[in-house]
C-alpha cells in the first residue's frame, strides 16, 4: 500500500529559499508603490516637511544659542527663523538687484551674439544662405501661434504653480517654527509609536541621523559659501558683469553636489563667453573644473566626517534620480535624504540586539528539527502550553523589575 507524498517535499531547499524571498521582495515592492502614490497625492506636503527639517538642522545651533534670552522658547525659535529668512530674502533681493541693473547690457550681448550666430552659419563651415536662415526663423515663428493655447495653459498652469508656491512658503515656516521650539517634544511622541522594546534602539538611531542630516546641511553651506566667493572673485578679476549675482548662483546651486555647481558654473562661462569672449569663459570653465575637484577630494573629507562622506557615484545616482521624481526640489533633496538614512541605517545595525526573550525588532536565529535554517521570534518551546518561552511578557516593566 503506497503513501501519498506532498509535492512540496520534492522542491529543494534553495528554490524554496528562493521563492521566500520573491515574495516578500513583491510584497515590499507593492508597499513602497502605494507610499509612492500616497506621497504624491500629498506631495506638496511632503516636501514642504522635508524642507522644513532642513531648514531646522541648519538653524537649529543658532536656536540653541539664543535660548540664552530671558523668556520662553517661542522668542528664541522666532528669532532663529527670522534671521534665517532674512538671509534667504536678502540674497534673492540682491539677485534681483544685480539682474535689473545689467539687463541693458546683457540684451545688447544677446543681441550681438545672436548676430554673430547668424553671421558665422551664413559665412563660416555650413554656409547656410540668408534665405535658409529666414525659413528657420519663419518656422519657430508659426510654432509659436500654433502652439499659442499650449502658451495660455502654461500660463495657466504657472499661476497655480505660484498659488502652491505660497502656500507651501507658509507650511515650511510654520513647520519650520515648530521643529525649532518643539523637536524634542515632536521625537518623543513618534517615539511612543513604536514598540517600547525598540524604543531605546530608533531614538539612538535617529538622533545619530538627525545629527548627520544637521552636519551635513551646514557642511554644505560652508562648502556653497567658499565655491560662491571664489567664483566672484574670479569673475570680478576677469571684470565680468553680474559677477556678485553669479557668485550667488554658484552659491545655491553647490546645495546639488558636483552637478549643481557644473551647471550654475557652465552658465558664468557663458556670461564670460559673452562679455570676454573665448579665454575669459575657458578661465572661468577651468575655475570651476578645479573647484569641483576641491569639493570632491578636499572639501568633503575635511569639512564632513566620514560618517557624513558619502561616495561620488551614490551622489549623481541620487541626484539624477531626484530631479526625474520630483526635479529641482528633488535635486536638493535627494543627497541629504542619502546621507540621513546611510547613517540611521548603520546605527540600526551597530545598535546591540535586545536579550532573547524580549519582544522588538531583533530576530533569534535556529535551526529545525530536519536542520533546515529558519528565522523565529518564539523559542523553541513555545506551544507547549506551560506559557515559557513566548519571547515577550505579559507585564511591560517585568523586564526592567529585576
């Protein structure tokens, strides 16, 4: 009389290992697209609390030191916010400043170089006749008109982009106001979220990230503020106009590591290029060449520590996958959000494990009785009905009475 066997006996222990994982790799897939889709119904939220926490890594050492005024926490976290967004606003009026006072002249060189555009394609290699160049001309023309609804709703479209702008300006500072005079009260209710036996073990890992996130975020004004004057200094010496304002946009676009400050830097070339001509914009393409080799091999190991340091490759990964989610911003978030969850990640992991026996994330590996190796948050005698052995305990502080 024959037994009957279970199919499953006949599949080996590696496709089963294998198909374990294939599912709870789909199973964290399909999470990690319904937070995606989740986030991008709030993503104006989102980002404006992500921001928020920026600007509270960098203003929170100013907070703490205005504490020392006589008065409740309110005034110092006011006053650290303010000075903050005096700063931003001051370099965006200067910008302004600067733009408004060159736009004469750097019409008339966009003028001259369109002139000297059309006069190197008409004489130079393509030559390219006058009539050729009139139907190019002609054709972007009626690309416009057709194309003039697509115009209005862009138009459209930039005034609500301005609308969510302003609402997403008042979120950040609101936020921002409240991360600086209540973090610690914030932490400690997220904290009573989790279980408690990995209370102690998330609050370890996330003030080593959030003290990551803040060296990170000041590190990278120091480095942003370094690249802004010495890229001034160059175009003054060279005499180049708006020299201070591009000075700025070296500033601000050092936040995007290494391909920030090649972009911000490709565009002085060009306003060297256009006042100066050739050797002005090739002095000005090597500055920057040079700079972002100090930023690389310099700047970052010296001013950041090696926990903040995170590898060149893993920053233009980032920040080109940030820009193709959720552009600029994405751009200016991607490397810190890197380095925040790099360092929280390996805290996790150098944190000891709690004893056998509590409950929380560690895991107790054994082994089955056939020796096949499996993962279990029990001990081997649960289930036998005399209640040892359950990993957990029925009374929270029963742990900590003895």
């Amino acid at each position: 009389m024959s037994t009957r066997r279970d199919a499953s006996e006949a599949v080996s222990w590696g496709v089963r290992v294998a198909a374990a994982w294939t599912w709870r790799l789909l199973l964290i897939g399909f999470g990690i697209y319904v937070f995606l889709r989740i986030f991008g119904r709030v993503e104006l939220i989102a980002f404006s609390f992500v921001l928020a926490l920026f600007f509270t890594a960098v203003l929170h050492p100013l907070e703490k030191a205005l504490r020392r005024i006589p008065g409740p926490r309110s005034i110092s976290a006011l006053l650290a916010l303010l000075i903050g967004l005096a700063v931003l606003v001051g370099i965006g009026f200067f910008v302004a400043w600067q733009i408004s006072n060159h736009s004469t002249q750097l019409s008339d060189q966009v003028s001259d170089l369109v002139t000297h555009t059309r006069n190197y394609l008409r004489n130079g290699p393509f030559h390219l006749k006058s009539k050729d160049l009139d139907q190019i001309a002609k054709n972007i023309t009626n690309a416009l008109k057709a194309n003039k609804g697509a115009l209005v709703s862009s138009a459209i479209e930039t005034v609500r982009a301005v609308v969510d702008g302003l609402a997403a300006v008042l979120l950040i500072l609101l936020s921002t106001f409240f991360l600086l005079r209540d973090g610690e009260q914030i932490w400690r209710w997220v904290l009573r979220l989790i279980p408690r036996a990995a209370q102690e073990r998330v609050n370890r890992a996330g003030h080593v990230g959030w003290h990551t996130l803040g060296g990170y975020m000041r590190g990278q004004v120091t480095i942003a503020l370094f690249h802004g004057i010495a890229v001034t200094i160059i175009l003054l010496v060279l005499n180049v106009p708006l020299a201070a304002a591009l000075g700025v946009l070296i500033f601000l676009g050092s936040f995007v590591p290494i391909i920030g400050l090649i972009v911000a830097g490709a565009f002085a070339s060009a306003v060297a290029l256009l006042e100066h001509g050739v050797t002005a914009a090739i002095v000005v393409a090597i500055a920057i060449t040079i700079l972002v080799q100090l930023e690389a091999h310099l700047l970052q190991p010296l001013i950041m520590s090696r926990s903040v340091e995170v590898h060149p490759l893993a920053i233009a990964l980032s920040v080109l996958t940030g820009t193709v989610l959720a552009g600029i911003v994405g751009a200016l978030l991607a490397v810190p959000l890197v380095a925040f969850l790099n360092a929280t990640i390996h805290a996790l992991r150098e944190t000891p494990a709690l004893p056998e026996g509590d409950s929380g994330f560690p895991v107790q590996h054994r082994e089955s009785v056939n020796g096949d190796p499996v993962d279990g948050t029990t001990l081997p005698g649960d289930g036998d009905g005399d209640g040892e052995g359950t990993g957990s305990d029925p009374d929270p502080d029963a742990a900590t009475a003895d």
